[in-house]
C-alpha cells in the first residue's frame, strides 16, 4: 500500500504540475453547491469505491463505473474551494495486477480544480474482465496552481470490472 501512495503521490505532484503549466484557464467552471456523484461530461456513473479526503472531510474521492463497463476519477469538495487552493484527481489503471498507467483530470477529462470550483475528473478508461483493475486518488494542495504541499489526500480501494474491490 505504501509504494501505491508513493506513485500516485508522484503522478499528482508531478503529472499535475507539468499538465497544468500546458493547460488552458478555461476549465469547466462551477461555482455552486456540491454536484451529484460520478458526474462526467461523456455520461455519468456509480461509485464502484470512494474515500474522503483527509484529514478535514473537506471532499470525496469516487473511483466511478458506467454501464459500458468504462472507469475514471472524480473528486468532489463540500464547499468551492478558496482562493488559495487547487486540487487534483488520478485514475490508476492496474494491467494483471501490476500498475499500468495513472491519468488526472488534465489528461482527458474536465481539468485541474481550480479556486472556486468543486470537482474534476478524468477520462474514461475501459476495463475488460479479468485483465485491468482501477483505483482513484486525490489530493488537495495550499496553491491555486497545484504547487506546494499537499494538504488532504486519499484512495479508493482497488477495484476490477466485476467483483468486489480490495485494498491493496
């Protein structure tokens, strides 16, 4: 479990940081109340595991499933964040069992979390059975801009396309 924190805490720092510097400014906005769960531009889902982000509760991550068997991340804060916030999603994709790839809301989905918004997600990823298992993580940092330390983060349990999920 720890050397799963250590990589997705890797992809988040380093994946967001160098995805946001490309990134437009023009991300989603949404500056209302809290969205429902498993939101996705390209048709919404069921949670198939979820965390909050700690410490604080202050969001919750959702690893996310939709009827066409296809998974991705979606991060989701109580309140819009503050000025001087910023947060990240990742999908982990797991290929037989062994780390695959790792994306975040910047490659392929809504973007980073920016002040004033609640959520992001990731792009949908497929899963066939018995061959790929997917996770989610999050993690909220002290800068508009993904920079500095993180200050809440957590994962999901690691789920496959069909059967029940399991930590790691």
């Amino acid at each position: 479990m720890l050397v799963v924190q250590r990589v997705l805490g890797a992809l988040l720092l380093v994946g967001g940081a160098l995805v946001a510097a490309l990134s437009p400014a023009t991300a989603a906005s949404d500056t209302g109340a809290a969205a429902p769960n498993c939101q996705h531009s390209g048709g919404n889902g069921k949670p198939r595991s979820a965390a909050y982000l700690l410490p604080g509760k202050t969001g919750s991550i959702q690893l996310c499933k939709d009827d066409r068997n296809r998974f991705w991340a979606y991060v989701i804060f109580y309140r819009p964040l503050r000025s001087n916030r910023s947060a990240q999603a990742v999908i982990v994709t797991y290929k037989n069992g062994s780390w695959w790839s790792g994306d975040t809301c910047d490659q392929g989905g809504n973007g980073y979390v920016r002040p004033g918004q609640t959520r992001c997600w990731t792009k949908k990823i497929s899963g066939k059975k018995g061959i790929y298992s997917f996770s989610a993580g999050a993690e909220l940092y002290n800068t508009p801009n993904l920079g500095g330390s993180g200050i809440a983060r957590n994962f999901t349990l690691r789920c496959p396309a069909v059967g029940n999920c399991s930590p790691d």
